[in-house]
C-alpha cells in the first residue's frame, strides 16, 4: 500500500488507499460492517446537530472522506460539503456518485492530505468529520488541532478512531495470544489493518490539550466483530443492528466497539 504523500518526504507510516479503492467497496462500505457504520454515524450526528434535517445550507467538511457515503449523504440534506482525501482513485468515485445523485452543486472535492488543511483556507464549518483516518497517521495529536481549527465556535466535530482496547480485546476472543504479547504489533502490515489503533487515555489527553469536550460517546461495532458465529450477521441483521443501536452509547459496552466516534464540541 502506497505512503501518503505530502508536500515534502512523507511520513513513515502514513497511509494511502488509492489502488485499494475497490477493495475497501467490496470489503468495508459493501458489507454488514459498513452498514452498521453508516447507521450509527447518520444516528449520532442527527442526535447531537438539531440542525441536521431542518436547515439547509450548512458547511460541513469531511476530511479523508473517501468514497463519500455520508458526504452525499448530508448533501442530499441539503447542505454544503468539501471532502478533501489523498486519494484520487476515492475522490473520483465520490465525484462519480455525487454526479449521478445530483448533487455536485452542493459538493467540492479537494486532493489533499489532512496535514495540509490550514493551507487551503477554507474558513470554518459547522460540521467538520474525521472517520477512520487517525489510525493510519504517525501524528496523531497534531492531526487533532488541525481538525478543531477548521471548526466554528458553534460547529462539532465527528471524531471516529480505531480502538486500541477493543483490537486487544478482539484478539483475545480470536486466540492470537502471541500478537497481543508483543504489544499488537508486527512486521508485516495486513492489508486493510489499521496502523496505529488509538488508546482511549490517549485521546483523552488529547482532547483536554485541544479544549474539545465529548458531547456523545458511542461505539461502533460493540457486538458484530466478536460473534462466535460469523454467519448470524448474515442471516439476522437487522436484530443485529437494532441492538448494536441500542446499547452502543451505553458503558461498558461504548468502550468494545471496534471503532470509537466522538461528538466534540469546542470549548468557549
């Protein structure tokens, strides 16, 4: 998988999904794991923005933004979003959609890092997202400020990170005992594995330092990843769904979710 590239040498671990476009489709966004991502992020973000369904024009920003599922979707809202990613190959098939849905009056679609957000100058938002990109950056707490810079004083900001307590966890149910020994760490990358997985004290020192307060904590996935049998998912999703949606705001079961996402709202 290709580095992410940055204006000058890029960082060891970052990481690109460019040539692996069509696998994340196949893999993430088009199966049960994307679905329930999809309908706890629409969940979340319609619970905490009153202003989400009701009023339109509305600047959001989406960075890493992919293929643009929730792009589009709060586009079709009626509101006006940028998406900025890395990735041509993601940008163009977001830009593909966002045309055939009728939408690209409402859309821009930016190439670049999300290091480079400050150099750009596209003022503030009152929706700024980060799903799934923090895990693969080597500089992770600066990637916090730079986010929360691009937030008005009355936006939020939708943080989903990989969980480094549900990885360990996970592994543990899998039985891959040796991984967790040393430290969940190896030589070798899989593919579509995330590189650096977030511990929750971490973050929250990071969000004290940045003066961003939680207003809604929610995993995702608490309960799809560790079924015993793979094949329930399948055949009884929608029970799936509805209890993942019930229970994922709830503690302990907030802390497991494979992915944590974070409704944060600066402080004044």
């Amino acid at each position: 998988m290709a580095k992410r590239k940055h204006q000058g040498k890029p960082a060891p671990s970052d990481r690109n999904f460019g040539e692996l476009t069509h696998k994340f489709k196949n893999n993430i966004y088009g199966t049960n794991k994307g679905k329930i991502r999809e309908a706890v992020l629409q969940r979340d973000l319609h619970a905490q923005l009153d202003w989400l369904g009701h009023a339109t024009d509305k600047r959001v920003l989406d960075v890493g933004g992919g293929q643009g599922q929730l792009a589009l979707y709060l586009a079709a809202l009626g509101h006006h979003v940028t998406v900025i990613d890395i990735s041509d190959e993601m940008l163009e098939l977001a830009r593909t959609r966002a045309n055939e849905a009728g939408l690209c009056e409402r859309m821009r679609f930016i190439r670049a890092p999300l290091q480079e957000i400050a150099q750009l100058s596209l003022g503030q938002f009152d929706l700024v997202m980060c799903h799934a990109v923090l895990e693969w950056l080597v500089d992770q707490r600066s990637a916090i400020d730079l986010l929360k810079a691009q937030v008005s004083p009355s936006g939020a900001l939708s943080l989903m990170y990989f969980n480094h307590e549900a990885h360990l966890m996970a592994n543990m149910v899998y039985g891959n005992f040796d991984y967790v020994q040393k430290g969940l760490k190896v030589k070798q990358k899989v593919g579509l594995s995330p590189n650096n997985p977030i511990k929750q004290a971490d973050m929250a020192a990071w969000l004290e330092a940045a003066k961003l307060t939680i207003a809604q904590k929610t995993g995702v996935r608490c309960f799809h990843d560790y079924l015993r049998e793979l094949n329930k998912a399948d055949d009884d999703f929608d029970a799936l769904l509805e209890l993942e949606l019930k229970y994922n705001r709830q503690e302990p079961y907030a802390s497991i979710g494979r992915y944590t996402h974070l409704m944060l709202i600066p402080i004044k």
